[in-house]
C-alpha cells in the first residue's frame, strides 16, 4: 500500500472517460497527461497545496491558467479518489481548447485571451469518483 500519493507516478482514472497518464505526483507539483477525455493531449504541470488529512487520506489542490479549481482527495487504502473541480463557462463549453501544453507560451498566450474574452460564469462543477494505479 503507498503510504503517501507524494511520489507517485500513476495511472488515473475517472468514469466519464478522463485517463491520466503518466500522472506524476511530486512534493508541490503535479505533472499530468491527459490520454482519454475531454482535452486528450493536454500536457500540464501544475503547482499544487497538499495536505495530510488523516492516515492513508491526503488532498491536491490548485488553480489553473484557465481559472479552474480542481480539488482531489486521495484514499490511499483502496486507491481511489473525489475530484471536486469549477470549471469557467467557456471551457465547459468546448474543452478541445484545453489540447497542449501549459509550458508553452504559445498555449499560455491562448488561454489568457480565452479567459479574458469568454464568459466565466455560471461554473461548471465536476464532482466524481475515480481510481488509481500506480505504474
């Protein structure tokens, strides 16, 4: 059993088809891939806030450069996870947008101009299961 997700480099997986892979979870960051989903091919490194909740039970947290707020608690013992994100109106609306990859300018350049064009509101909210492999 992992005694921490810090560390780990996984395979993530969510119901409605998203697939995470590699997801590389590092002290303060996570570095994803998107395979399956929405935004397939999306590459991203985000900086995220962590915390310990109780033994084998541990939290992510962070802002993306679209403005979404993803949150996920990770249960250790049974490798499986709550995703808890508020999605921007806009990206909801067509999430092939978010295809690249947050360390290119270029795609940085992009997402700025969507989020200061697009509307904003009402959010959309994900809140659902998944699992996890560690690979």
């Amino acid at each position: 059993m992992l005694t921490s997700i810090l560390g780990a480099r996984l395979s993530w997986h969510f119901a409605n088809g998203w697939v995470f892979e590699p997801a590389i979870v590092g002290p303060d960051i996570v570095d994803y891939t998107l395979k399956a989903g929405p935004h397939a091919g999306r590459h991203a490194i985000q900086h995220f806030y962590y915390q310990r909740v109780a033994p084998g039970v541990e939290t992510t947290v962070w802002y993306e450069e679209s403005g979404a707020l993803v949150h996920i608690t990770w249960y250790l013992e049974t490798q499986t996870v709550h995703r808890f994100a508020a999605l921007p109106a806009w990206l909801a609306e067509d999430m092939t947008v978010y295809r690249g990859d947050n360390q290119d300018p270029a795609f940085i350049e992009k997402i700025r101009k969507l989020t200061s064009t697009k509307q904003d509101w009402p959010r959309h909210i994900l809140n659902d299961e998944g699992y996890f492999k560690v690979i």
